[in-house]
C-alpha cells in the first residue's frame, strides 16, 4: 500500500471511530478528549493534503489510539 493510501485509510477509519465514540454519547462525557481528537483529525487531513503522509499516519492514529482506549473502558 503506498502512503497516499494508508493515510487516507487511516482518515477514514478515524471518521468511523468517532462515529462510534459520539453514537455512545463520549463525545460528551469526555469532551476535552474528544475536541483534541477532532483536533488530530483535521490535522491528519492538513497534512494529508500537503503530502506529508508521514504526519497525517502519526496524527491520524494518534487520535485513534485516545477514542479507542475511552471506547474499550466504557465497553468493558
């Protein structure tokens, strides 16, 4: 996969995860968390359209990792 690809994959399955972070109502409970991933994720896009794949992969994911942990409490 090239990098074009992965960070736009990457994008996409970071809309999905805050899909699903606001679907269970986190959005709001952890609203500091939630604004800085949103954050992150416009970042990811920024530099996605910049063509710095690099950034968009690290700040895509970085989000990722801050909505999956908060998911995977409430779940559990």
């Amino acid at each position: 996969m090239e990098h074009k690809e992965r960070s736009e994959k990457d994008i996409k399955k970071l809309d999905e995860l805050i899909e699903k972070f606001k679907s269970l109502n986190l959005d709001k409970k952890y609203k500091e968390v939630y604004e800085y991933a949103l954050n992150y994720r416009n970042d990811a896009e920024h530099y996605h359209n910049k063509e710095d794949y690099f950034t968009s992969f690290g700040s895509a994911n970085y989000a990722y990792g801050m909505l999956e942990a908060l998911i995977m409490l409430y779940e559990s």
